[in-house]
C-alpha cells in the first residue's frame, strides 16, 4: 500500500488536479494526504507534483473510467475519489498499470488481488456470498466485484449482513486508512 499510495500520490494527474480531491480547493484534509506521515515534507508538497508517469490524452481517458468503476471496502467513493491511501495506492497502481499497456481485464484483475489482500474478510464474504447463490467467485468479472455493489463500504456491509458474521481463520479487516 505505502509505495503505491506515494505513487499515486505524488504522480501528476487529472484526477488529483481537477476531480473530487480538489471540489473544495484543497485536497489537504482527506486520509490520503492529511494521514500522509511517510514523507519528509507535508504531503502537499508532493501531491500531484512529478511526472513519473505521463500518460497519453487516450490513456487518462483510461485511467479515469477505470478508476471511476473501482470501489474498496474501507469508503464509498471510487478510485476516481482517492481520499484515502487505499484509493490513492489504486490509483497509482491504474497509472502504472495502463502507463504499461495492459488490458482493462488485467488491470481489474490486479487491482482486485491487491484489494484482496489489503480487505481479506471481505473478499472471503463476497466469494462465500457467491457460493451461497451459486455463483463462482473465481468465474466472476473482477470489474463486478471491484464495483459499487460488492466493494464499497456500503457494498461490503450489504454482503455481510447477508452472509452473517463469519470469523475467518488468520484473517483481519485490514480497514486502516493510516500508515
């Protein structure tokens, strides 16, 4: 989470300059960058300020549509909002990912391992949820799980209410939005 969140972070980008970040003027108070405590300077010295990836008109378009339909359990928003080191970090990683060339299904299908092992139980309950309406997790779009219904807070919580409380062997929410 930490170097993607920094990535995402300190990358020049659309989002970050002219999106939800920035609807009030300043994108300072968000966990994303208030709860910033890796760098030396205060995170607004870095936010939005180096290019380490220039992306194309075509591939913002990209990175933009794919992080509008990206949500993490730990908030509501979608990644095209990274108000927090979550979003922030998935962010960083679509930049990357599509900076690269990979396909949209690649880029969903990583960004759902990486939301898979920063929010283990709830992925643990969408796939048990999934089995319990006899749908097969690993069949499943990554794009539908990393969406609204089952990746946002609220999606995670329908999910659980559904599911019940299940305690899942060595796992744990993993929903810190700090370093």
């Amino acid at each position: 989470v930490d170097v993607l969140w920094g990535l995402g972070l300190a990358n020049k980008n659309k989002i970050l300059e002219e999106g939800q970040m920035m609807e009030n003027g300043d994108a300072s108070n968000f966990a994303s960058t208030g709860g910033w405590t890796l760098g030396v300077n205060d995170p607004m010295q870095y936010y939005s300020k180096y290019s380490y990836i220039t992306l194309s008109d075509k591939q913002q378009k990209e990175v933009s549509e794919i992080a509008g339909n990206i949500y993490r359990p730990c908030c509501g928003n979608s990644t095209h909002f990274p108000d927090c080191n979550h979003g922030m970090a998935a962010l960083g990683l679509i930049e990357l990912m599509v900076s690269q060339g990979f396909s949209k299904d690649e880029i969903y299908k990583t960004v759902l391992a990486f939301n898979t092992y920063w929010f283990p139980e709830t992925y643990l309950n969408v796939a048990y949820y999934f089995q319990s309406n006899d749908r097969d997790y690993n069949s499943a779009s990554p794009k539908e799980i990393l969406s609204k219904t089952f990746s946002s807070a609220m999606g995670a919580e329908a999910i659980q209410k559904k599911v019940g409380s299940i305690q899942w062997f060595g796992s744990s929410s993993g929903g810190s939005c700090g370093a």
